[in-house]
C-alpha cells in the first residue's frame, strides 16, 4: 500500500470518523472505499478508455476501412 496525504474540511473529517465508528471500521478504510467507488465508474476505467481508442483505429492496426462511411449509424444508433 502507498501512504498519501489527504486534506478534508472539518465537517467532512467529522463525518467520517463518526461512520467509522458507527461500522466498526477506521476511517482510512472508509476513504479507500469511497475511492474504490469512484474509480468503478466506467468513465475511469482503463479498459474503457483502451476499447474507444480501438475503436477509433488510434493504437491500432486494421479495423473497419469503411467506418467513415458509416460512423453517424455506429455512434447513435
């Protein structure tokens, strides 16, 4: 694990330490667990990000030669 440095209001630390109490867990875990949650997003994930570069053709060899063609149909369709 890497150790960071995170500054929060007070209301939000308070906040925190309370829920950790209430689940019998420290608040470091809570973070790591909010963190975690944000990250699932798609919008942040790497695989996401690799597949619209492939599919663009950046990164990649081959794909569709008529994609231009036919890219309005693939994008809102």
């Amino acid at each position: 694990m890497i150790r960071t440095q995170v500054y929060l209001p007070d209301e939000l630390h308070h906040q925190l330490v309370f829920a950790a109490q209430q689940r019998g867990v420290r608040y470091a875990e809570l973070i790591r667990e909010g963190v975690a949650r944000v990250l699932s997003n798609d919008q942040y994930s790497p695989d996401k990000k690799a597949k619209k570069m492939s599919f663009i053709g950046a990164g990649a060899k081959g794909g569709d030669a008529k994609l231009s063609s036919h890219i309005d149909a693939i994008i809102y369709e």
